[in-house]
C-alpha cells in the first residue's frame, strides 16, 4: 500500500478530518490533500509528527512505499552534501586568497602564516573523506567533476611512478 493511501486509512480510523490532522501539524488540509493523493510527501520532521499522533512507527508508516523511502534517503544525501560542500568552497576560497595575497607580495608566509593554510589543508581534507564516506555509505556515485579528474591524476602517477 503506498503512504497516501496508509495515511488516508489509519486517519479515517482515528476518526480525524484532514482539517484536524492539519491542525495537529500545523498545515493546510490541502497539504494533507496532496499526501493522501500522494502529489508530494511530507518533509522528515514532519514525518515524525505524523507517526506520533497517528500512534504509528515510522517503520509502519513508511514499509510498503519504495518510492517515498527513495526520495528520503535522495533528499537525505542532498540536504547532508550541501554544507559540506560548501565548507569544502569556503576552504578552497582561503587557500586561494592566501596565495594570491602572498603571489602580490601583499604578506609573507612565515612559520605563523603557514597555520591557516595547515587548518584550512586539514579542512579540506576531513571534508573530502566525509564526502568519501557518505558516498559510500549511500552508493549514489555522487563524486564531483574535480574528485574524478583528481582520481585520474593520482592513478596515472601512481601508475607511472611504479616503473
């Protein structure tokens, strides 16, 4: 049974309206409209709201809809790769200030002006294993343009370096 349908269900069994449920989450009776028709779905945190006033585990709300359980785990992985890929930015945006303002002799990099490039370096680099790992953990492939290149580039060194 998909969720729309599910939730339609356990509600009427609970003797609620939509207007009810909606008023319980905090949402328009439209809103409730669309899931049971199932036009879109509910965000996580709802979700979990839902399962409480329906008395219901997510396990239980969610078991027989493959496609709403496939765009959690997608919206998951978005919401999660988003900040980290915008640290990985912010990172990479230091690294790039701190050489053009050492190229146009504006600082010098002594033994203290090495310490925001070792802290962003060690930045950078949790943020590409986290990337790494949750790439794995989810196997959605989702490798950025620059990870691909970079990947070629240690293979071919590490092939030729070999000889």
């Amino acid at each position: 049974m998909e969720f729309g349908e599910h939730l339609r269900q356990v509600r009427k069994q609970k003797g609620m309206s939509q207007q009810t449920l909606a008023n319980l989450l905090f949402v328009t009776r439209q809103t409730i409209s669309h899931w049971e028709n199932g036009k879109n779905y509910p965000d996580f945190n709802l979700l979990i709201c839902l399962s409480d006033i329906l008395d219901l585990s997510l396990d239980e709300l969610l078991r027989e809809d493959g496609k709403m359980k496939d765009s959690f785990t997608k919206k998951d992985v978005q919401g999660f790769f988003k900040p980290i890929y915008r640290k990985l930015l912010l990172a990479d945006l230091c690294f790039v200030i701190i050489l053009f303002l050492e190229a146009t002799d504006v600082i010098r990099l002594t033994v203290w002006g090495f310490i925001p490039v070792v802290v962003g370096s060690l930045i950078v680099s949790y943020v590409v294993t986290r990337l790494k790992r949750l790439d794995r953990q989810y196997q959605f492939d989702m490798r950025y343009t620059w990870q691909k290149r970079t990947e070629k580039l240690f293979n071919f060194i590490h092939k030729h370096s070999q000889r």
